[in-house]
C-alpha cells in the first residue's frame, strides 16, 4: 500500500486531481492549484445541483439547496438593486449563527461586495468601531446585539450606515425610520438568477477582525482567491484522508456532487467508502464570524452538499448530543473546548453518536486524553484531526490526521499543498529540524493585507511571508509543532485575547496605577485570563469592580476570570517591558531588572 507521501505525491503531481503548480500572485511566486474556482460565484453556481437535499436546519426551519440558492440570489439581486450595494461596498453583518447569516454571506460575495463579520460577543464600543473601521454601507443584525448599538447609531455613531436589516424584529421595535428594515425584505422578491457582476479572484470578498497588539482589532482581508484556496485544501485533505484511513464522508460527498473528478481510482491508495449515512451531516457550533465557521464549514459544506445542523442560542452540551443523534451528524469540526464539554457530560452515553466517523479540532490545543475521550464518546469515528491556522491565513494553514495524527500526537501537521512554512530564528534564518523560531507562512490562503491599515500589513507581511508571532518548529519531516505565542495572546475556548486591549482597559480605571493580564492553564477552555493590577497609593479596588469595568467595554470572553490585586510595583525590565514570566511563577529575574 502506499504511504501517506505518496499518495499526497499522486494527487498533487501533474495530471493529477489537485495538480499545484507556481504563478506569480500580486508580485510574489506561490504554489496554486492549477484547476481552481476563480470566485465564490463559481462555488454557488456549483452548489445549486444539490437540489432538494437539505442544506440548513436551524431549529425548526429545514432549508433545501434549492431553496437557499433562490433566496441567496434575491438578496443579491435586492442588494445591487434597490440598495445600491455594489462591487467592494461592505455588508456587516452582527447576529448569531443563523440562516440569514449565510444567506447574507452568498448574497453579498456574489455581486463583488463584501461581507464584514462582526463578533457576536463584542460590546458596543467594539462594535462602533468594527462599523466604521470597515464604512459598512449595509448592516444584518439581529435584535439581540443591535441592541447594543440601536441608540448610537440613531444618533450617527456610524455615518456610512444606509441600511439596517433586523433579522427577528420588527423595526418599530428600535423607533422605525428610513434606515431600519426587516431581513425579509432582501428575499421577498423572486430572482431568477445572479446579477452580471464581473468578480475577480484577488477582489476582497470577507473581512472578518482579529485584535493586535495595540489594542484595536484589525480587519484582515480574506480574498476570492484565499477562500477558494482555502476550499480547495480542505477538499484535498478529505480525499487523501479516504484514501489513507477508512473514508471521509465530506470527500464522498464531494466527489459524488462532481467536484472532484477523476479522483476515485485515479490513485492508488487505501481503502475507500466506509459505510457512513447517505446524507453526510455536519454539526455546525463554530461562529460563522470566525474563519473556520464561515470558511471552512459554511463554503465547504455549500460545494460538498454537507447538511448544516445549527444549534439555537448559546452552546449546550446536551442539546449538541440530542442533535448528533436526531440529525444523525457524521462530522464534527469545532474547537477542542466544546468537545471536552460533550465527551464529559454525564448523560453522553445515554444519545446515539454512532454516526460520526469524523471530529476536527482548531483553535486551541488538543490534548491526548481528549482524542482518547473522543474515540469512547463517538464509538465508530474513524479520523480525528487537528489543525493550524489564523484569521489571516483564510483558516487552515497545516492539518493532521488519521494514522498521523497517532504518530505524532503533539503536531499540527504538515503544510497543506499550496501552502510553505518556514520557522525562522531571530536573524531571520531558517531554523534547523527541531529548532525554535517564529512561523512563517506564505500562499493563496494569506490575506493581502489589514483593510486600511498599511502600516500594519508591512509590518506582517514581508515578500509574501506571513509573520503569524507563533512560535514552533519542524521536523525532519517537515510537520509542524507550535510550543509557543510571540504575540501577547491568551486563547480561551477558541477565541483569540489579546492582552494588551484588557490591559488598556483595566489602566483607564482612576483607582488602577498599572496592569499586566495573561492567561492561565485551563483544563477545558486550554486558558483563562488572569488580571494583577497594581492600585494608586490609598485607593482600595475589588475583583468584582475590576472585573465589571472591563465588562462595561469589552466581550465577555475577555472579562479576567482571576483577578489578583497588590499595591507593589509590577516587575518590568529595563525598558520597561511587564515580566510576565515572573508574575506567573514561571521564572526568574534579577532585581536589577525590575524597576
């Protein structure tokens, strides 16, 4: 039988199903697949041959393809049209996960503008910003989070605004006016087809934002190009895990739906098929605001004729279990968080979850005891993976899984085929096998740049290599390790928190002199953030106060869940730098260094 490389090897050599081959992109010399989409209007023309199987169940609302097709193109059509919404205008769009949200998604990439996902857990001022950072001309909102902004926008808080669609109220609710409509206006007029919009693959379709580390996000830019890349590998990936392990739902359902021909018996791999339900079924819990809820669940499950089962409100480990088992879900992508929380809880055992054949985690680490806990929980899955990536690189950078994953349990990877890691040493030399260093990433999945932010692009993006402040190495193999962030950042439960924002926060307070924020271990979130703050002279402050002045303006997955108070000084270097080593027990420093 062939091994893993070769395999990988056949489908990516030329004449092969995902032949890669080098062009030059915006200046720079990358790997490309050779026969791609060229826009995302090209992946909905295609997803419109799934025909009346299901596509989306939300609660009680069941969506076939051909329906959703149908309403995605009226709310194309009533954009460009009776809204003016035209080619690079940007649609936001501020709700849970819901239909409207991918029907605003498909609406707005297939006339060229495009969709600004704004997170669903930010506060007001958060969400002000993220407004007009992006001058959305159009927003979809549910009523929950425009809430949170109804009053300020009313008064001209974001002047680009021309048009707000509530999703689940009725406009009267925030005062009516000419701004405020309902979402079922965009789909109350039949359409027979997309408008004739000329879309390229370098036009930005997403920007979806990811803080920094000076505090105020920054939106990167997710281009036709870089989805459809980014679709691309996730489809490769499923090919050569049908043809390495015991079959891939996802690549049966793609190479059924036609979109990846020639690949069955054009390689000689392993066994193929495996016995899953007819109607592959994904159980969708990832935030379509991040990249791997919308990148790579919601367009990859629109080409692969995937069924999308969302959940209603916040995450329930039962209401997941009792999903799995009604739907008869097959894949489970999510992060390693919710996992723990299903795999723990006590009536697991007392639900069907004898359809998944596969779970995906991202976004923060996996542990052992978690793929030992999966394999118990999901009696007949047949791949686990894990994967690496940034909202920057359009999702998945480098994945691992099946008999991989087993060998080398600690890693994400290698690249995937039109994807090249580099880890660097603090020179800028490349690291050897096994060395530390930065990661370096360069292909079509990187972003073009933060949208309006220049400054902050050149200081990422170099020659076409990514600077993703991850630290980690390779082995001799070329899979890839990350031990460590170079960037300030906490992730907790998936979600990126840059500790710097919570640290400009707690120092706005008038009874807090200084702050330093960083995260602790966690078993089931991976980290928590931490706060020690230091207190003007003679001023007394509780963790409660501390915690509900970050709350005030900040999400609530930044909120320190310990808080530690003191009126010392905080250690810091020389050049002022906070110690965090030493604030966390971690290490050492000599008292000439703290100031």
């Amino acid at each position: 039988m062939a091994t893993t490389a070769e395999i990988r090897a056949q489908l990516t050599e030329p004449g092969g199903p995902f032949e890669v081959v080098t062009e030059v992109v915006d200046g720079v010399e990358m790997k490309v697949y050779k026969d791609r989409f060229r826009s995302l209007r090209e992946v909905a023309a295609m997803a419109s041959a799934h025909g009346d199987k299901t596509f989306i169940v939300h609660g009680d609302r069941r969506i076939s393809f051909a329906d959703f097709v149908a309403q995605a193109n009226s709310v194309s059509a009533a954009l460009a049209g009776r809204f003016g919404v035209a080619p690079g205008d940007r649609v936001a769009v501020l709700s849970a996960n819901n239909p409207e949200w991918c029907l605003a998604f498909w609406g707005t990439v297939d006339i060229g503008a495009v969709l600004v996902g704004l997170n669903g857990w930010w506060k007001t001022d958060e969400i002000l910003y993220g407004l007009t950072d992006s001058g959305a001309k159009v927003l979809v909102a549910d009523a929950r989070r425009y809430e949170r902004i109804a009053d300020a926008v009313a008064g001209g808080a974001a002047p680009a605004l021309e048009a707000v669609f509530l999703v689940d109220a009725d406009p009267e609710r925030f005062g009516g006016g000419p701004l405020l409509h309902r979402f079922d206006e965009l789909t109350a007029s039949p359409a027979t087809g997309l408008p004739s919009t000329p879309v390229d693959e370098g036009d930005p379709a997403v920007i979806f934002y990811t803080s920094g580390t000076t505090g105020r996000p920054k939106g990167a830019i997710s281009t036709h190009r870089s989805m459809v890349a980014n679709l691309q590998n996730t489809v490769f990936n499923t090919v050569l895990g049908s043809l390495t392990d015991a079959g891939d739902p996802l690549a049966s359902a793609a190479t059924n739906a036609g979109v990846l021909g020639g690949v069955d018996g054009g390689v000689d791999g392993g066994p193929q098929g495996g016995g899953a339900p007819s109607e592959p079924a994904a159980l969708f819990t990832s935030p379509l605001f991040h990249v791997s809820g919308c990148h790579s669940t919601l367009v990859v499950g629109f080409m692969a004729g995937l069924k999308l089962v969302m959940p209603e409100g916040r995450f329930d480990p039962e209401t997941a279990l009792r999903l799995i088992q009604d739907e008869r879900i097959t894949i489970w992508a999510t992060v390693p968080t919710m996992v723990w929380r299903v795999c723990e809880h006590p009536a697991r055992h007392d639900f069907d979850t004898s359809t998944v054949t596969s779970v995906a985690f991202g976004g923060s680490p996996s542990a052992d005891e978690l793929q030992r806990k999966v394999r118990e929980t999901f009696p007949n899955v047949r791949s686990t993976s894990n994967a690496y990536g940034l909202t920057e690189t359009s999702s998945v950078a480098t994945v691992i899984s099946g008999a991989d994953a087993l060998a080398k349990p600690t890693s994400v990877g290698p690249p995937m085929p039109v994807v090249d890691v580099r880890v660097v040493d603090a020179q800028g030399h490349d690291a050897g096998p096994g060395e530390t260093g930065e990661v370096l990433i360069k292909g079509p999945i990187v972003m073009p740049g933060y949208w309006g932010k220049p400054d902050a692009t050149a200081e990422v993006l170099r020659d076409g290599w990514l600077r993703t402040g991850d630290l980690g190495h390779l082995d001799e193999d070329g899979y890839l390790y990350i031990t460590d962030r170079a960037k300030d950042m906490i992730i907790r439960g998936g979600e990126n928190v840059y500790c710097v924002e919570i640290e400009n926060r707690l120092v706005e307070h008038p009874k807090i002199a200084d702050a330093a924020v960083f995260g602790i271990p966690h078993a089931e979130l991976g980290e928590e953030v931490k706060a020690v703050v230091q207190v003007e002279p003679g001023e007394t402050i509780t963790p409660a106060e501390v915690r509900a002045w970050v709350a005030a303006a900040l999400a609530d997955f930044k909120v320190p869940a310990h808080v530690e108070i003191g009126t010392g000084k905080l250690p810091r270097n020389a050049s002022g730098k906070l110690l965090k080593n030493v604030l966390r027990g971690t290490g050492d420093v000599p008292l000439a260094e703290i100031l």
